[in-house]
C-alpha cells in the first residue's frame, strides 16, 4: 500500500528541490509554532523572477496536479502587490496556496528570517512566526474569521517566548493592526 501523500510532500519538497525561495505560513506553521488542527492546504511564499515560472509549473506533472499555465504564473509572479494561485493535487484534492512576494517589504522581512524545522523527515523553511501572526491579523481584519484568532493564541500559549515583541509590535503598528492585535491578545488571556 502506497503512503498517504502529505502536503509536505506533494508541495513542499519539490520547491526545496528546486532551489526556488519559499516559506510556509498560514494553518501548517500555525500548527507548527503551536497545537495541532485540521488544515488541507499549504501556504506558502515565493520569491521568484517571472522568468522562473516554467520551473515552478514543471514541478508538479500535469494529469497528477492542477497547475495555471506558465503564462498565469509569470504574471502573477510579477505583480509588485504580490501574485497568487493554486496548485491543487488532482486525487487528494490536497491544496497549495501560492503568494508570490512581489515587493511587499514584510514578506522581504520574513524571508530573510526563515526558520528550518524538520517535518516528516523533511527540511522544512517556515516564515518566523512573528509574520505568521501578522498575517493571521490581517486576515482576520478582512475576512472577520476568528479561526485566526485562535491560531494566534495557540501560538503564544506554546512559542510565546520565541516571539520578538519588538519587531512583532513595530509591525502591528506599521500595518495598523493594533486593535486586530488587542484582539487576539484577549483571547490569548494577555490583555
């Protein structure tokens, strides 16, 4: 019998194999900086030319995975808001959700601060969790679900003392996200 497949695997591994510069966020590092839930999709951050678009869709074969065309991929690649699309494995129903970098100075910050765990067996580059709960706050600013909420007290309650209050705080203050953060705090029992 053939092992389940995993997102790690399906999605994760051939980007490492492929050199290209990733970092996961969203629910996987949510469980990872803190307890474990259900989640069918992988986030993940590129930063890619436009001109890496053929490698990036050669990774996944088509008939086993839905991948846009080469051409979607380099102009989503190539916005400066930061591009997006899915790859989703065609028997699982498994799901990658692609955010290309684009010149969002957070997503520069982050990438630059990686954190490798071992997940699997596999080197895995999580985003640093401080952009984990960034990103879960500006979620929960747009689309109001307190799911985000939860992860990122989760988080604290397991890796609080991981997180750089300073640099977290700077943020929350640069993205305006303070009453998002005040938030979040309560239902962490900080505030």
């Amino acid at each position: 019998m053939a092992p389940t497949p995993s997102l790690i695997g399906l999605f994760v591994v051939p980007l490492e194999r492929a050199g290209i510069e990733y970092m996961v966020t969203g629910g996987l590092a949510a469980i990872v900086y803190g307890h474990p839930r259900l989640t069918l999709d992988v986030d993940l951050v590129l930063r890619m030319p436009s001109t890496s678009a053929s490698t990036f869709t050669a990774l996944w074969p088509a008939g086993e995975f839905y991948v846009p065309p080469v051409e979607v991929v380099a102009e989503e690649c190539a916005r400066p808001g930061a591009g997006h699309c899915n790859v989703i494995h065609s028997t699982t129903m498994l799901r990658a959700d692609v955010y290309f970098a684009g010149d969002d100075a957070l997503a520069a910050w982050a990438l630059g601060r990686r954190v490798v765990r071992e997940v699997q067996g596999a080197a895995v580059r999580f985003a640093p969790i401080e952009y984990v709960i960034l990103s879960k706050l500006r979620y929960f600013r747009d689309g109001g679900s307190d799911r985000h909420l939860r992860d990122i007290a989760r988080m604290l309650e397991v890796s609080g003392p991981e997180v750089d209050r300073t640099t977290l705080e700077g943020w929350v203050e640069r993205l305006t996200l303070e009453r998002e953060w005040q938030l979040a705090r309560k239902v962490d029992g900080e505030a």
